[in-house]
C-alpha cells in the first residue's frame, strides 16, 4: 500500500505515487530562464497553403497576450489566428500559432517585446486548439536537498514504469484556489454560497486593498467593498453593483457573469472530482478491472473492460488505461468498483449526472479522462546546488504533477 504524505493543499491529505522517494525540496520558476516548454507538433507544415504557421518563443507572456500582439502588429483579426494549446505567462515557452494571408518572410521579420519568431512557413489549414502530441519540459529546480539527483532519477523510474498521476492540481482552482467550490455552489443553485467565494476569502490574498474590499463585503458594506476592488476586478465589481441595486438579489447578481468564467467555474469543480476519484484509486491506477472504461492512448477512445485477462496485459504494455470521471450529464459510467467509487464521491456532493444538465449554455456533458499519463525522455541533471529537469508529456497533462513527485514541496 501506498503512504500518505500531508499536502498545504486545503488541508487535506493527498497521496504520492512516489511516497517512498524522498523528494528534493527546493523551488522552481524563479526567473523565466527556470522553466522551458516547447510544443511537440502533430504534423509538420507542408510548405503551401494560404496560412503561416510560425514558431514562436515568448518570456513571459500568456498565448492569448501575444496572438493579440501578433494580431495588432500584422493588422490582421485575432479570431482569424489559430495556436495548438494554451500557454501561461510564466517561464520561456515555445509554440506555433499560424496566421491567415501572410508571407513567412513578413512574419519574420516582426519585432515584438516578450515575443521572437524562430520559424515560419505556409501550410493549408488554420491551426486548431489539441493539434499537438504534447509537450517538453526542462526545469530548474534551485536550492535542492542532498541526493536531489539521485531521489529524482528514482521517482522517474517510478513514474517512467506505472505513469504519471494524471491529477489537474492547484492550478486549475484559480489565485484563491477555490474556483471548483464557485462551481459546486452553481450546480446546488446555492446562490449566496457562489457569491461569497466569488468574492473571495481575505485569508487567501495579500494585495491590500483587495483584501480590505473582500472584509467589507463580508461585514456587509456592499457599497464599500465597490468602491475597494480595484477596476480590473470587472466581475467582482458588476456583481456588487447589482447587490447594491438589489441587497436580496443573490442569484441576479451572480446571472452578471459571463457564461464564460461560469464554465470555467464548472470546469474546476469537475476537475476536483476528478483529482478525488484519482486519489482513491492511485494504488491501482495502472491496473484495469472488470467495469472500468478504459482509455486507449493510441487515439483516446474509450470503453468498457469486459474480459480481464485480454485487457489486463494491454495495462501493463501502457496501451491502455483506467479512466476516471469529468462529471457530466451524458458521461460513460463504470460498472463494479469503480462504478461505486464514482456514485459515492458524486452523492457526497449531493449531486446527480442530471445535476450538469443545465440551461443557458452551461450543460456539461462529461467525459472520461485517464487516471494516467506515460512520461517520455526522462532526464536529470545536477548543476551546482540545482537540478536539471527534462520529460515530454502527452497534450493536457501538467509538469507540476511530475514536479510534485519529485519535490515532493508545494
């Protein structure tokens, strides 16, 4: 069995793969320079077409910021930009976007702070969001404990042979860490509850005159808390100023979020269960049992593990997988344990498949995702008192869940 290691992670006991591996301690992203991630591409361009997929490597900057950069400069329409995933604003990281209409050598050419074009050529389709394999890594860990090289070669050995636990972590829960309770709020229509932590809790920010506008909503000084956050806090603000409108409004009042940020709400809250689910399961998440629905990371299809002894090897070869759930109203259940597992994490919050069959454009739907990853050119370097750190990951899968393993430090 599996030994428990307490996380500062809401308090509550998380499990580690690698338990046994003492971790490294340390810190990482101290400078951009500490965290690399270039996008391993699923084709290649062809060379002709009317877009320009161009390789670009920005410090600093989230995906969004500089496809409106690029956008700007070119004098073309963002909507019309196409890019493979998401990338967030901190570190150095590498990854093409293509852009309708323009020649390479213009693309180029362009000189924009944050961002440098290391590559451009013409392809015939628009780049769309999962056109990627994956993602690879290197990451400086600072100040590591002694035996860091050693203790993290072991927990890659560990994660190379049964997977990396394919957990979304801290960062899908937003700056307070409590976007999946917003979520869960939501789909109880418990209105007052989704308004209180959207506003926030003053415990958990250290901006000043953030954390007085959240103490004087809390002490019932509407008005005050308004005139507090500052201008950039567009939803805490429209919010508040429908409860100034309407004190007993609740549900009012939260209807002024856009349908957007209340799915991304919904999303964390599955996301949560899913980190749950995976917890309970991890000592046998890399084994199959009759009932599961299995993932096939071949091409991500799905289904239901009938004969134990055909699929059992197919686990062991990493072919195939145990999935767990992303809650929705047309999700694939399992039958037998896991089955079980999933109806008991979902009545504890009171909640039904039905419950996501919601109006407004919010229906979530549900799939299933597997419990595991594989990690593939694994490698660790002592420099100094740092560690090196390279792996590939497939497309979605995170670099804190193999951070953590290792570090074994929030």
């Amino acid at each position: 069995m599996l030994r428990l290691r307490k996380r500062i992670q809401g308090g509550a006991l998380s499990i580690y793969l690698t338990a046994e591996v003492p971790g490294t301690g340390g810190t990482i992203k101290g400078s951009p320079e500490d965290f690399l991630v270039e996008e391993i591409p699923a084709y290649l361009p062809s060379g002709q077409g009317e877009h320009c997929f161009a390789v670009l490597e920005k410090r600093g900057i989230a995906t969004l910021e500089a496809l409106r950069r690029i956008a700007k400069t070119l004098g073309v329409q963002e909507r019309d930009l196409g890019y493979a995933g998401m990338k967030d604003a901190i570190g150095i990281t590498r990854q093409t976007v293509s852009i309708p209409r323009v020649a390479p050598d213009k693309v180029l050419a362009l000189e924009i702070p944050g961002i440098k074009i290391l590559s451009a050529s013409m392809h015939g389709n628009k780049l769309r969001l999962g056109h990627l394999k994956g993602n690879r890594f290197v990451i400086r860990v600072r100040d590591v404990a002694q035996g860091a090289a050693k203790h993290a070669g072991a927990a890659l050995e560990v994660m190379t042979r049964r997977g990396v636990p394919n957990r979304f972590g801290v960062q899908r829960y937003g700056a307070q860490g409590n976007t999946h309770e917003i979520g869960a709020a939501m789909l109880r229509r418990e209105f007052k509850s989704a308004v209180d932590r959207l506003i926030g809790d003053p415990a958990a920010v250290t901006d000043e005159r953030w954390r007085q506008a959240i103490e004087a909503y809390r002490r019932g000084e509407v008005e005050e808390s308004l005139a507090l956050f500052p201008g950039h806090f567009r939803v805490e603000r429209e919010l508040l100023t429908r409860l100034v409108q309407r004190p007993d409004g609740l549900e009012r009042a939260f209807n002024s979020v856009q349908p957007r940020m209340k799915r991304l709400y919904l999303s964390a809250f599955q996301s949560s269960l899913f980190d749950l689910v995976l917890e309970k399961r991890l000592d046998s998440f890399d084994k199959v049992n009759v009932g599961d629905i299995a993932f096939k990371h071949e091409n991500g299809a799905c289904f239901l593990v009938q004969d134990l002894a055909a699929e059992a090897p197919r686990a062991e070869a990493f072919d195939i997988s145990p999935t767990g759930p992303m809650f929705g109203c047309t999700m694939m259940e399992p039958h037998g344990a896991q089955g079980e597992l999933e109806r008991e994490v979902l009545a504890a919050q009171e909640l039904t498949l039905e419950s996501f069959n919601l109006s407004g454009g919010l229906r979530m739907e549900g799939e299933r995702r597997p419990l595991r990853v594989p990690i593939a050119g694994a490698d660790v370097q002592q420099e100094g008192a740092d560690l090196l750190v390279g792996f590939s990951l497939p497309r979605g899968a995170y670099a804190t869940c193999v951070m953590s393993e290792i570090m074994k430090s929030e």
